[in-house]
C-alpha cells in the first residue's frame, strides 16, 4: 500500500509542498480612538431614532444585534456629515471603527461605520480583504451583510 502523501508533508505543508492555509482570525479589537468616535455617532444615532420604524424594522429584519431604529437614509446623512466634521478620519480610522462596531454590533452603527467606509472606496484592494473578513461573525442579518 502506497504512503499517502499528504501526510509525509512537511508540517504546515500540503500535498504538493505548497504552504497549507493559514486560519482566519476573526478577532476584532477596539481601539481607544475608535471607542471615542463610537461613543459621537452613537449619540448622533440615538437622536433619530424613530419608534415606529424600529417596529417596524426590527420584523423585518430579525437579528440578534441591538437595534435602534434609525432610517437608513438618516444613518447616511449622518455619515455624511461625520466624514466632513472629522477630517482625521482616514481609511485606517474607517477600518478601525467598523472593528469597534463589531465588538458589541448594533444595526445602525454598523450601517453607520459602511457609509463611512463606503467614502474611502477607490481606495480598497485586495490586501485589505483579511481585515473585512474579521468582521463576518458579527454580521448576523441580511441588511447589514447586503450594505456591507
């Protein structure tokens, strides 16, 4: 009986020798910077949101995240106007602050923080997939998944 090859492989190293794939890591941290932003659109957030859209919105997109109510439309303008007061609010800080959503996700933040990203979009490539990837857990509904 023939050996299989894949297991005379060095460690670490498929069938053909080739490095085998690296696991994703999905760990998502929170920076004080992006904490600190969190905590402004949060406020900005809170102050729009609708009762009976979050009614509304919370059957029709079921979820576990927390859910405020806040039209999508408003969460835009808001972005909008939050790219304008912060100009310091770069590609890294828009990474930075969708991996502070994705620590206690909540609907509108997220949506929030994709509209910020959404800015910097000629500026994506390919190098900047593993960081989106550390995301995928926290994502748990259509809406965000479909924006994002």
């Amino acid at each position: 009986m023939k050996p299989d090859p894949r297991q005379s492989a060095p460690p670490g190293r498929g069938s053909r020798g080739l490095a085998a794939p690296q696991p994703v890591t999905r760990t998502v941290q929170q920076t004080a910077p992006a904490a600190r932003l969190l905590r402004d659109i949060r406020g900005r957030l809170e102050a729009n949101i609708d009762p009976a859209y979050l009614d509304k919105i919370r059957n029709l997109v079921p979820t576990e995240s927390t859910v405020l109510g806040v039209r999508v439309p408003v969460i835009r303008a808001l972005a909008k106007a939050f790219v304008a007061e912060h100009p310091e609010v770069d590609l890294e800080a828009a990474f930075s602050l969708y991996d502070a959503c994705c620590v206690r996700p909540c609907r509108e933040e997220m949506l929030f923080a994709q509209a910020v990203l959404e800015r910097f979009r000629r500026k994506f490539d390919r190098g900047l997939w593993p960081r989106v990837n550390r995301w995928i857990d926290a994502i748990d509904n259509w809406e965000v998944c479909d924006q994002l």
